[in-house]
C-alpha cells in the first residue's frame, strides 16, 4: 500500500508541535505537548518519540517519512547542528540521537527553513519563483526558497539574517558586532521596552501599548519596524525574491507590524528591487514548521523511490 501521510514535528524550546500531512500539505491531524528541552538531552527525545508513535497510531498504514524542524544551523547531509543552539541546549546529533528511537529514515531541516518551504509551496507565497520567509518571534528566522526548493548553503546556514551587523546597538549572544537581532526582534522589543520602564510582558503588549498613544512605545515600535525593513531590504538587494512572507508570533500584530515594515523596506531598498516586490503576512500561522518539515520528508521519500 502506497503511504498517504507524513509526519512532520516542529520542536521549540518551549513547545512540540507534530502533525500528519498529506503530500499537498494539509494537515489532517495535529498535536502539541511541552518539548521539555531545558531539562535534559533525553526529555525531549521521549517527547517527539511519544508524539510520533501517538501519530502513527492514526495513520491508515507506515508514514511515507518523518521530518523534523528546530532552531539552530542544520548541516543538510548529517542532519546535525552546526555549533549549539540556546533554544536545544544538550543536542548536537539530532538525526543520530532520534533516528534509532524511531525506527525510520528521519529528515532534519532548520525550523525557519521548514516555515519558508511550508509557505512556497502552499501558503502565502505559492506560485512564486524566489522567496523569502521572515520569521519574527524571539529572535529573527529566514529561509529562503528558489523554484521549489531550499537554499541552504553550503553548510545549512543560509538565512542567518537576523544576525547582519547593521550598527546594532545592543550586545546579541550571536557574538557578532553591531548585530540588529536584539532591535528588530519581539525579544528585543519587549527587553527596549523594558528598559524604557515599561511593564510589559511581550512584544504584543508594546504594540498594544503605541496603539493606544504611549510615546515610548511608539517611538520603540518605529525603531522595531524601521530595523527590520532595513533587513529585509539588505536580503532583497542580495536575493532579488518575488515575494517576501512575514510570520512568527509578532507577525500577529498585523498592520501595526506590516504597514511600517513595507515603508522601512521603501527606504532602504533599491527600487529596481523594489518593483513587483510583495510583502506579505504568512498564511499558514503555526503549523507551517510542521507542514515544511513534512514536505522535506515528503521530498526525501521522493528521491528514495527514484
């Protein structure tokens, strides 16, 4: 019997999200439990394992493959991290240490990839030849998509974008001079804020608060927007994309976010790259990490079969 489902996870530091996803991307059933990562190199190993075994019990027959998408540089061929990540402290195989707990060919891919190859192929940029996927949550994630397929470069780290030296002001744990992440991310945001004397619990709430008039969140939310049109800019003048998507948890902001962004873009970006460009809000909201990790699976058996 031919397999109709894959299982794609898409494991944070604070959640597992897992789901079964046809070979169209949609996805027919979906799961969240706490990833467990902070407390050893094994919980959250029995998290994913638990998951997938939870999500096999629902399939008609075997999955067609298993992917898997996390923060961190994912080296393409071993499916290891490149260097440590914050959000999975004790991992560094991440394809060695899962694939015998779950008895299948495992595709690993960076979690910002995932989300861009999830929105090419099926959400807000579908049809396009170049994309480019911004992820603004925490910190910043990108991927980037040409005719169907990821660039990730030549060892899985394409897209470190948030991480250009862009005469940051605020020190970045990358360890990279002058990097903008900690001024054009919902982390930085709600740390600016803070500083500023603002209560407030997330990025969410700074945004609540310039809409509601207050100065010092106004003025932190245009430095927020103005940041990260400059970004993106940088990577349309490199990439030349059709269309850039912007998702993550402070993509749920809206034209709050969205409006100044493709202003910021305007200014900093050449025009003859500018033309045609589009700017647009993710469709696929929190699943696109799943559904991307899915396909690349999908994409796997693809090659396997032929």
């Amino acid at each position: 019997m031919t397999a109709d489902m894959a299982i794609g996870l898409d494991l944070g530091g604070t959640d597992l999200k897992a789901g079964l996803v046809t070979r169209a991307g949609e996805v027919t059933a979906f799961l969240r439990r706490p990833a467990r990562a902070a407390v050893s190199a094994d919980a959250p190993l029995e998290v994913v394992a638990g998951a997938v075994a939870e999500l096999r019990r629902a399939c008609a027959g075997p999955p067609a493959g298993i992917g898997l998408g996390c923060p961190g540089v994912i080296d393409p061929a071993s499916g290891a991290l490149v260097g440590r990540t914050p959000h999975l402290p004790h991992w560094d195989s991440l394809r060695a240490r899962l694939a015998g707990r779950l008895g299948a060919d495992l595709v690993v891919e960076n979690d910002a990839n995932a989300a861009a190859l999830a929105e090419h192929r099926t959400g807000a940029a579908r049809g396009a030849r170049v994309s480019l996927t911004v992820t603004v949550g925490t910190g910043i994630g990108c991927g980037l998509v040409v005719d169907g397929r990821l660039a990730r470069g030549a060892r899985g780290g394409a897209g470190e974008l948030g991480h250009l030296p862009l005469d940051g002001r605020y020190p970045c744990r990358c360890g990279v001079p002058g990097c903008v992440e900690p001024e054009c991310s919902g982390g930085g945001l709600t740390a600016r804020a803070r500083e500023a004397g603002l209560d407030v619990a997330d990025a969410a709430a700074v945004f609540a608060a310039a809409a509601a008039g207050e100065e010092r969140a106004v003025r932190l939310v245009g430095r927020m927007t103005d940041r990260l049109g400059a970004l993106i800019a940088a990577a349309v003048q490199l990439l030349d994309p059709e269309v850039v998507v912007i998702g993550g948890g402070v993509a749920n902001a809206g034209d709050a976010l969205l409006v100044p962004v493709r202003a910021a873009v305007g200014r900093h970006a050449l025009e003859s790259h500018r033309r045609g460009l589009r700017l647009v809000p993710a469709q696929l909201g929190e699943r696109a990490g799943l559904v991307g990790a899915a396909l690349a699976a999908w994409d796997a058996a693809g090659r396997a079969a032929g």
